[in-house]
C-alpha cells in the first residue's frame, strides 16, 4: 500500500508569547490508502487538532504535511479548500447539516460546487442516500430526522463525492449505543466496500475497536499506534 | 460559478422565507413610504401652481390704491381709457391689456336669480385671464365700440340661472336693462383665494360704464406679459407711465399698485414646497426604521449563517463562492423589495392623488434614490457578516454558538 498521508514534525502552537499553547508537539504519522484508523487520547492531547490539520481545515505552524506527495502546508486557502472538495468527506459529531434542507439537498451541496448538472446530483444524492439505508427520507428536513438518521445524511453528503479520504470526528459522540453501533458499522463497510481511507476520532474504545489501526495522543504527540489485532474477534462476537 | 451561485441564493431565499420576507418588508416599507410621500407632495405643489396658473399668464394686475389685496383704495382716482390706451402704445412686451370695470348686480333669467359679479372689459379680458370660451363667440368690433347689452355668463352663473341648458341667444336681466347672452365660458373652477371664478358674467366695457356704473371710470386693469422674464421690467415701465399720468410727485407713494400672479404663485407653491420637504423627511424617517430592520433581520441571522458558510467552507465551497451567494442573496432580496415598494408606492399614489384632488406626476430620481438607499443597506448588511464569517477558518465558523 502507498502512503496517502504523511505528517512530518508537525507542531502547532496556539496564542503567543506567555498565554500561546503548543497543541502539537512534532508529530511524525503515517497513513495508507485503504486504512481504518482510529485517533484516541484525552481531552486536550491534540487529537482534535490533528484531525482538522489533516482535513485542511487547520495549516500546521511547522513540520510538512504530503497528501500523495503534495505538500499541503504550501497550499493556499483556495487550494486547500479544493482539496477538500476533491478528496475529503467530512462527518462532524454535530452532524452540521444545514437548517430547513431536506436530506437530499444537504447530500447534493458538495456536488453543487463541483459544479455537477443537476440530474446527476439528484442520482448520486440518492445513491449516497440509499448507501447510508435512508432510501425514502430524502424530502425530510433535518428537523424530522432523528440524531442517528442525521449523522447518516452527514455520512451520506460526506461520501456523494466519493472521497479518498473520509474524517470524521466523533461521528458516535452524541448517539446511543445503538445508534453508534449502526454508525460503525457504516463506516467500515465503507472503508472495507469502498475502499475509502477512513480516519476517525473518538474517545470511545468500544468505537476504535471498529478500526484497523489504533493511534493514541497524549500531550501532543503519539502515545502509542497499534494494528488492532481484536478487530476480528469482536465483530465475530457483534 | 456565477450560475451556481445564483441557484444556491435563490435556493436559501425559498428555504428562509420568514427571514427573506421580513427582509423586504423592511425594504418596501421604506420605499414606499418615501415614494408616496413626496409624490403627494409633488402633487399638492402642481395643483396650486395650476391654480395661480388658471388666473392668467404672465399677469399684472393694476388696481387704484396701494393695498395687495382687495379692492380700490378710498381716494385714489380710478383709471380712464386714456391710460389704457397710453399703456398699450407705450409699453412694448405686452400680449394683451385689457381694462376692468366689476359691478355687483343681480341678474335674473326667468324664475331664476342669482347675484353675480358683472364685468365690463374688451376681448383682452378673454386673453389675458386664460379663458376659453365653451359655445357662442367672443365681442365683435362693433358691440364693444357701441357698448351694445350682449354678454357671456361664466359657468357658475350659468349653471345657476339654467341648469344644464346652453343658453345661447337668450336675454338675462341685470339691474336695470337685459343683455342677449352670446357666449358660455369654459369653467375654471375655485382660485386659489377660494374665490369662485366662474361666478360672473362679462359684457363690453362701455355698456357697465354707461348702465351700471354711470361714468368713464376704469376700476382695474390687466396687462397680460408675453415673455415671463420681462415681468418685472414690465412692472418699472408701469410704474414709471402711471406714476407720469398720475402726476405723482418724486418722493411720494404710488397711489396704485401693479399686482403679480407670479408672486402670489410663488408664494404659494414655496408653502407646498416647504410641505413637501416635511412630508420627505417624514418618510425619510421611515426609510431609515426601515433600513434598520433590514440590518436587524440580517445581522440576527449571522449566527446561524457563520455556521453555515463553516458547513460550506469545510465541504470545499471556495470563499468567493460563498461570498458571492451571499452577495447575490442581499441584492435580489433587496431589489425584490425595491421592487414591489415602488409598485405598491405607484398604487398608493395615483390613489391618494386621485381622492386628494391633485394631479400624478411619477418622480424617477426619489423612486430611485430610495431604492437604492434600501437595497443599498440590504446589500451592504447582508454581504458584510458573510464577509467577516468567510474569511474565518472553517473550524471557528463550524465552531460558533
């Protein structure tokens, strides 16, 4: 497999002077295409600040960033915003969907400014709809829709594209057990049918124990990055 | 990009429509309200000036005494002919002049009576005092040489003494002797002093003189001007003869006065004007409350629009692509707004000028300037949040209670 991602001695500093905090403190990490990789730690460790850094929603205050080889902490707001466009998905874990838009139009907005015709919008919307088994709950606004069914439209919007890269930051933070579960279980049939690179933050072991490879952050660097060997066995037993 | 644009503006525009209508109540409002306003005033200001106007063009009028207003003063002799005669061969600009001898009489048509202003004076009269002659003809040579008892009745009297007949050639009596009745004036309705114009019947000077009054006297004359702007020379030329022929010393007052329709005019349309200024600023006042509730609705909704454009930023929506929504956004609403404003302010006006009595005239440079105060204000506060929230990262924007 070849590395999607590399981060290289990234830091990043909040503030200046006496009150600046440094959120990261040089991390160095891998990502290969096709993996399943869960970002845990405590409240504080960076792990918040690194997704965003990879979602190019944030730029590092050093270190360098390859996203297939193309340094990112070079790119400019524009062209970092079409990254996005092109390659990620984002799921947030308040789910983020416009207010009084149907499910079917939140789908659609990424398709919207990558300029695509409107039938074909329709049909992938739909797809994405049906891939995240809300087939029929198109024309329900946000507000008719449950939290768990609302993620799905976010997963759904975040995948229409057909990402490289799909992160999403703690997608289960605000859903029963349930719920989080059937959400875990979407993403890794999309990562495992797909073949989207899947990168996830949770404070949930139960969660991360979805993933293939477990990265922990304390402090602001990696703790430790672990492949999940309990994978099989717990999907064996779920 | 731009089409794009367009599509998603109009999309939030259908999906907030209790934003987007409370947006352009703001504007139409203020539109208007400010178009109606001075429109009525503009109206109200045409209708006196064609009142002042409605008394004759370009007119003097001479009258014995010194006061403004009301009739002769006690002792000043009136005027003769010969002044008449001097003022017309004297004074070059002039269009007509027509000498003036008023008698109140009654005059009666059969069953019927109704007390009147009697004017004797010559086809200048006519001219000069803007009258149109609705059926019959005007004085011949011969009937104003000879003083001959024929008359035309204005449309007061008319109305009065016959209904709705013309009565043409007919005989109406006044005082003392009748007159055939040769002509029916064209009405021109109350003059601006409430006085009833029409009120009044006109027969050839000498025939007052010699039946009504008893002497030679001329109690008024009226010089009508060609050129408006050779008015107040025309005025010293008077001065300067009558004062001659009255043989008034150098030093003492005019023991006349030369009147000016464009004077009274003047005065009286500066008092609408000023009117219409006030009612301007009073619905000035409404386009800025407007204004500001256009500013409420669009800065209360920032919140929830700094999430938005973080949810548009973070899926990959350029900052000039949200920008540019936004943009379109606040100019259709506000030219939505503008829009039905004038509309609505065109209704209200040919309405009100209509039960108002004044006439309609449309004034493109206040509907235009409202409009572009309202939708300026619209715009500018509808695209300067969304400026301030695109340029935040995404995260900040996402992140915003």
């Amino acid at each position: 497999m070849s590395a999607l991602i590399e981060l290289r001695n990234i830091t990043k500093t909040y503030g200046q002077g006496q009150v600046s905090f440094q959120a990261l403190k040089g991390v160095g990490l891998g990502i290969d295409e096709g993996d399943f990789v869960a970002v845990m730690g405590p409240s504080g460790s960076g792990k918040s600040t690194v997704m965003n850094i990879l979602g190019c929603l944030d730029v590092p205050s050093s270190g360098e960033y390859l996203f297939r080889d193309v340094h990112v902490e070079q790119l400019n707001r524009d062209q970092r915003a079409l990254l996005r466009r092109n390659f990620l998905g984002f799921v947030f874990q308040g789910f983020n969907l416009l207010a009084r838009t149907t499910a079917q139009e939140n789908v659609e907005l990424p398709l919207l400014y990558r300029g695509e015709p409107a039938t074909e919008r329709q049909v992938a919307a739909a797809a994405a709809l049906e891939q995240v088994g809300l087939t029929g709950w198109g024309h329900h606004t946000s507000a008719e829709l449950s939290g768990g069914q609302q993620q799905r439209v976010a997963i759904a919007r975040a995948i229409v594209t057909s990402p490289t890269l799909l992160l999403a930051d703690e997608p289960t933070g605000n859903l029963d057990t349930q719920r989080s579960h059937e959400i875990m279980e979407l993403l890794t049939s999309l990562n495992e049918e797909k073949g989207i690179t899947v990168l996830m933050v949770t404070h949930e072991p139960e969660m991360a124990e979805y993933a293939k490879r477990i990265v922990h952050f304390v402090d602001g660097n990696i703790d430790s990055d672990i492949r999940n060997r309990a994978i099989n066995s717990y999907r064996r037993a779920a | 990009m731009l089409w794009s644009s367009f599509l998603l503006a109009l999309r939030e525009i259908r999906r907030n429509l209790l934003r987007s209508f409370l947006t352009i109540l703001g504007i139409v409002i203020g539109v208007s309200a400010v178009i109606t306003m001075v429109t009525l005033g503009n109206g109200a200001t045409q209708a006196v000036k064609n009142q002042v106007a409605s008394l004759g063009s370009n007119l003097l009028q001479i009258r014995p005494g010194q006061r403004m207003f009301g009739g002769g003063g006690g002792g000043a002799p009136d005027f003769t002919l010969a002044d008449v005669d001097a003022i017309r061969s004297q004074i070059p600009g002039l269009a007509a002049v027509a000498p003036q001898e008023n008698k109140n009489s009654t005059v009666v048509a059969g069953s019927n009576n109704w007390s009147t202003s009697v004017v004797g004076s010559t086809n200048d009269f006519f001219t000069a005092g803007n009258w149109t002659v609705a059926a019959g003809r005007t004085f011949t040579d011969a009937e104003q040489q000879a003083g001959q008892t024929v008359c035309l009745i204005g449309e007061t009297v008319r109305s009065q003494l016959y209904g709705s007949a013309i009565p043409l050639g007919e005989r109406l009596r006044v005082g003392n002797f009748s007159c055939e009745i040769i002509g029916t004036l064209g009405s021109k309705g109350q003059a601006s002093m409430g006085r009833d114009q029409d009120d009044m019947i006109v027969l050839p000077l000498k025939a007052v003189q010699r039946r009504l009054s008893g002497n030679q006297d001329i109690g008024s004359i009226q010089v009508s001007v060609q050129d408006a702007n050779n008015i107040d020379q025309v005025k010293s030329d008077l001065t300067t003869l009558l004062r001659e022929r009255r043989h008034i010393a150098e030093g003492s007052d005019d023991n006349f006065n030369v009147q000016d329709t464009r004077q009274i005019a003047d005065a009286l349309s500066g008092t609408t004007q000023v009117m219409t200024t006030l009612l301007g600023a009073v619905a000035s006042v409404s386009l800025l409350v407007g204004g500001i509730g256009i500013m409420n609705i669009m800065l209360v909704s920032v919140t929830e629009r700094t999430r938005e454009i973080g949810i548009r930023l973070a899926i990959g929506a350029l900052e000039s692509e949200v920008l540019m929504q936004f943009l379109i956004e606040a100019v259709v609403l506000a030219a939505l707004g503008g829009l039905i404003g004038i509309a609505l302010a065109t209704g209200a006006s040919v309405l009100l000028s209509k039960v108002m009595q004044v006439p309609y005239t449309f004034n493109a440079s206040i509907n235009l300037l409202s409009f572009v105060f309202s939708a300026g204000i619209g715009i500018l506060f509808g695209y300067m949040p969304a400026k301030r929230a695109a340029r935040l990262d995404p995260i900040e924007a996402l992140r915003h209670e």
